[in-house]
C-alpha cells in the first residue's frame, strides 16, 4: 500500500458520533469479542500506518479507545454531534484541521464504524479503481434484489417492477452498502462525498450488506460473525 501513500496522500477517517438515537452506544458496543468501532480501525491498520488514521468523535469513551489503538484522533465540536449533523460537514471540519496543521492529504477514505465485516482485499482493489479511473469519488454498492414500490394514499404502486413479474428477471438496482467511500478533498470542501462521476465498485458478498443501524442490523452481524467463526 506505500505506492499510494506516497502517490495520493491518503487519509483514512473513521467518523463515530457519540449518541445514535436508534441504537444507542452502537460504535462501542461489542460485536463477538471486540467493539463494534474496532472492526474498522483494524480494517485500516491492516492497510495503513498507524499515523494515516483518523478517528473523530465526540465521544471520550471512543477518543480514549482510538488512543489505546494508537491511531490518530480528533474530537469534533458540539454542533457536529447532532442528528442532523451531515458527513459531508464532519468531513469539511477535518479537512481544515489538516490544512491548519499542514498536514498533507490528497483525498479521503471514509470507513463507517457501522459496516464490520469488509474484503481484505476491497481497499487495496477500490484505490487501484480510485486511481485508473481518474474519478473524483469511489463508493462500494451492492446489488438490490429487492421488489420495491410507494405507497400514497393507501394505495400500492410498484416502482422497479411490473405486477407479476418475477424477481429474478427484474432490471438490475444497486444501492450504497457503506463499505467504503474514497473520495478527493475539494470535491468534500465543495460539499460531496458521492460525485457526479463517482466510481461504483460493485461487492457481491452477502457480508458487505451488512450496515448497523437498528438492534435488528445487529443481531443479524452477530449471527454471519458467528457463522464465519464455525
């Protein structure tokens, strides 16, 4: 990974806002043996050096946490805590830090403490994609193989398939799993993530689904954990 650091001048920032309102605690709570937060941090460390990772919070419980893991941290100020407060936004107060400390950085690469289980070799893949696309933005989707539709006024109208028609023979959809997300630091100071010409790196695997959110979200990585460890 060291030809990218030295080409790009990347840095990884894992964002864990202190309080989730749908499932309270989730960046510490322990996922098999270890916080969920530290899924990701490892994730990084396997990939980066140490002094390349970023985790910013408003959390002390989770600042003190990243120091014992020996990354870098930035606590973020109030306002960036709220529930409406965006990625895009905490992205921005991080970027300026580094220009503040003239720190170096090219783009980003944003690892959700939400999304545990990720490729060994999806980084390495997704920055090799990044840098031959020459794109602004990379995201990790994956395939949605779901019959969906609205609802207004009590009434029922499908949206990605005709009535009848079989699920397998629906037209391909594709939505955001989290995985990862690179992206250049002005496209972020312009306030994207996502671009126009984003790269989509498409995982097929059922684990890159997995984006926790809900209790639900949770019980469900706990049994794909525990199915991988038998």
């Amino acid at each position: 990974m060291s030809q990218y650091l030295e080409k790009m001048k990347y840095k990884v920032i894992i964002p864990a806002r202190a309080n989730s309102k749908r499932l309270p605690g989730k960046n510490m709570k322990f996922l098999g043996n270890m916080p969920l937060i530290q899924y990701s941090i490892d994730y990084a460390l396997n990939n980066f050096k140490a002094d390349e990772i970023w985790v910013n919070s408003d959390d002390k419980e989770i600042i003190e946490f990243a120091n014992i893991k020996g990354v870098n941290t930035l606590v973020r100020p109030d306002i960036l805590g709220l529930d409406l407060t965006s990625t895009v936004d905490v992205l921005k107060f991080h970027i300026n830090y580094f220009k503040e400390k003239n720190i170096d950085c090219g783009s980003i690469i944003l690892l959700q403490p939400t999304n545990p289980f990720r490729n060994k070799d999806l980084l390495s893949l997704a920055i090799k994609k990044f840098e031959s696309s020459n794109r602004n933005s990379l995201a990790t989707f994956s395939i949605h193989e779901k019959k969906i539709g609205k609802i207004n006024n009590n009434f029922y109208k499908p949206t990605n398939y005709l009535p009848g028609q079989r699920s397998q023979d629906l037209e391909k959809a594709y939505f955001e799993n989290g995985l990862l997300y690179i992206t250049k630091c002005k496209s972020i100071l312009l306030g994207e993530i996502i671009t126009e010409d984003v790269y989509p790196l498409v995982c097929n695997d059922l684990e890159s689904k997995v984006d926790i959110d809900y209790l639900e979200d949770f019980v469900y990585a706990e049994f794909l954990l525990k199915s991988k460890n038998k």
